[in-house]
C-alpha cells in the first residue's frame, strides 16, 4: 500500500512517514511511505499513518485504516459418509485456522433433504430420508473474511428391512395382510387371510414408510395411484411415492396419491374373506381401511430421539419422556384406529383428562376419553406428522417443550401450529 500526502500551502514540500498499529510483518517506508512485507498475524489492527512536513516539522496530517488480517479456514477432510433411509445423523466438522474472538459461520450445500447445519457450530444433524449419492460442500467465514471450504461425498442407500416385524392386522375382522402363495415375484397379489403364525404374514414396517416381505415392498400400480380399485401388489423396492405408506390414525394412505385426497389400502367392499386382493380406495376411517402394524418406534425430529415409557412401567401415571433411541420395550408402541397410542397395555393421555397447553402427557388406563384420542396428521415437513388431539376444543398435540434433546424431558400438549422440531413426529 502506497501513503500519498500533499501540503496545501506548499504542493512540493516532501514528508516523513511513520505508522503505529500496522499488522506484524508489515512496516512503511519514511521516506516514501510504502507499507510492505507479509502480513504474519491475522486480525483486526486499526493502524495510525502520520505525515510530517519534511522542513517544518509542525506541520503534520494523519490518516486512520482499518485494517484486516484473515486466516485460511482449513477444514479436517471428512471421510465419505454413508447412511440409510431411517438413519439419524450427527457430523461435527473440524477445522483449524480460526481467529480467536472472531467466531466462524457454517453454511453447506448439497445436503441430503432433512439435514442441516448449524450456523454457529458446524454440526450436521437430522435423519436420512431420500436415497441418492449427495455432493456436499462445507465452508466457513468469518468477520475479517477468513474463508475455507471442503467437500465430500455423501451416499444414502435404501435399508435393509429394518424396523417393527410382525403381523398388520385389519380391524376388525382378525383379518391380516398376506402374500398370496408366501411368493418374493414381483407382480405377487397382496390379499387378506385369517390371522396366524404363516411366514407370508411376517411383514416388517421399515422407516422408510415402505412395509416389505421376502425383500419387496407392498405396491400399487403409480400409473394408477389416484385411482379407486388399484390393485396392491409386491415389487421391488426402489423407495418411489407409491411404495411408501403413511399410517392416518390406523388409515395407510399411499405417498404418491397425497397431492389429492389421501387414497388408503383397502379390503374391498369390506369383504373379510380370505383370499380377497386388496385395492387402493379413498379413505373412509372405516373398517375395511383400519390397520394395525407391529409395534413399533415413535421417532422425534430431533437426532436419535424417541418417545419413551419412563422406566419402562406400565403404572398409569408413568411419565412419558424423550429419550435416545435404543429399540427397547420403552419405546415399542401401538398406533391404531380405536386404540389410541399404546404400551404395555396403557394409553397415553393426561391426569383427569386435562386439556391445556403445558399438561404433561403421562400412560392412563385405556378408556376412550378425549385425552386418549390422538390423530397422526401428516405434516409439511418431509417423513414427519403430528400427533394431535382430535377430541380437544383446541388444536393441542403431542411436543417436546423447547424441542430439548436432554434425555427425560417430559412431553407436554403444546398448540400444534408451531415449527419447533421439538413438535414433529415419525411413525414409521
């Protein structure tokens, strides 16, 4: 940087520079008032260049620079990172070269959906809900305009069948969903049968919204996904709208007819004989669409967070917590039309069947009062819904207050137009 100076009264006149605050490495020249070198410090210096008339020293002028010195932000390369669908995620990334006093500011690009990071602490988090190889972009800057960035691979991979395994159960009617002839074939009828102990009845609920047997996935017909009478079918699994299934309060409501009205599996006619294929109708709430699938997780939107039995009691006032995810008898649930939300043969409601924002939620006997009547209501936000209560004057739902993450924090009814994380469920 060159320092120039004039003298009004004298355009000739010659000065001496000097200059206190410059970064370290940095010096001016007296004579000509050139600051160079190499700047070795980063930070901020707010540097003072004085000008002296050469033959008057009285005469003088100074000028005022700030003057900023950045770092390169270099971050610790991430390893590829691979997921699948239903996978909760935690990545700290690590960089050095930060300015102390100077905090960094992440941002990333290239995320799979549903994972963010944290704009002042560089953690990556959420769940892994869509398949595909991402390109992810990390970078930091701070106020002195220090920058890095690095980048790696990100693949999410459909899962295994993991998840609740057991029989989905038509009610009424003792009636389960069956692979016709115990067959793996794509195009294989799905159809009801009596209840029993046959392997073509062991379905698994995985969280990707997909229920699988011998490795397909229960089907309908995506040219048809908006058509009353679709046939249901198995297929191989590709992770498509039309193979995920959502559970509206005992109702499965296929993905890929939600832009209209919901379109649900159904027994057709409400025929409850054995052997009758089952088709997509539009939902009705009514017996031949009600369905109740093995126990199972119910996941916070938070990472690895569930729904938690505290202590894993069936004593009515039990309170019910958040809890990290350990696929323990805590936090097997039943969802389903006329049962409410259960465990170890309990329903969650409130004391005296209180209904007020801030009333803990807690296990009661199964009764059918209006604190016990809950709605899985999909959401906006991608693989979550809510859990309202669909008997309350209110619109109250199921929260996690403060969306806290500390293990024991009990849930609370909560108004249910809120965007807190701490308010969005997944069943898968």
């Amino acid at each position: 940087m060159q320092i120039q100076a004039t003298d009004s009264d004298d355009p000739t006149a010659g000065f001496t520079f000097s200059a206190t605050g410059l970064p370290a490495g940095l010096a001016i020249n007296a004579s000509t008032g050139l600051i160079s070198g190499t700047a070795t410090t980063p930070g901020y210096n707010a540097v003072s260049v004085t000008a002296t008339d050469s033959v008057d020293a009285s005469e003088s002028g100074q000028v005022g620079i700030n003057w900023f010195v950045h770092s390169v932000i270099v971050f610790t390369q991430p390893k590829p990172q691979n997921g699948a669908i239903g996978d909760s995620v935690q990545l700290q990334t690590l960089d050095s070269g930060a300015v102390p006093g100077y905090a960094l500011s992440y941002a990333a690009t290239g995320l799979p959906p549903d994972l963010s990071i944290g704009c002042a602490t560089g953690l990556i988090s959420g769940w892994l809900w869509t398949p595909g190889t991402y390109h992810v972009t990390v970078s930091a800057h701070d106020a002195l305009g220090s920058t890095g960035s690095t980048t790696f691979i990100w693949t999410v991979a459909l899962p295994a069948d993991r998840g609740a395994t057991g029989h989905v159960r038509l009610d009424p009617g003792h009636m389960c969903l069956n692979d016709a002839g115990n067959r793996s074939a794509n195009g294989t009828p799905i159809q009801i049968w009596s209840c029993d102990s046959r392997r073509s009845e062991v379905w698994t609920v995985v969280q990707d919204e997909t229920i699988r047997i011998h490795g397909k996935c229960l089907s309908v017909d995506r040219r048809r996904v908006n058509s009353n009478g679709a046939k249901i079918v198995l297929s191989s699994c590709t992770g498509s709208p039309n193979q995920r299934w959502v559970n509206l309060n005992g109702d499965l409501g296929n993905r890929a007819s939600g832009q209209g009205p919901f379109r649900c599996l159904t027994d057709p006619r409400g025929s409850m004989r054995n052997g009758t294929q089952l088709e997509i109708w539009m939902c009705n709430t009514g017996g031949d669409s009600e369905w109740t699938g093995p126990a199972e997780p119910i996941l916070s939107l938070l990472p690895r967070k569930c729904v938690d039995d505290r202590g894993n009691q069936s004593a009515a006032g039990t309170a019910i917590q958040i809890w990290t995810c350990n696929g323990t008898a805590a936090q097997k649930w039943t969802v389903g039309p006329g049962l409410g939300i259960q465990i170890h043969g309990k329903c969650l409601g409130t004391r005296h069947d209180r209904m007020a924002a801030g009333t803990p939620v807690r296990l009661e006997p199964c009764d059918g009062s209006r604190s016990q009547t809950w709605i899985v209501a999909p959401s906006s936000a991608s693989f979550t819904e809510t859990l309202w209560n669909g008997a309350s004057d209110a619109t109250w739902c199921i929260a996690d207050p403060g969306a806290s993450e500390a293990n024991g924090t009990q849930l609370i009814l909560s108004n249910c137009f809120t965007s807190e994380p701490g308010d969005f469920w997944h069943i898968p």
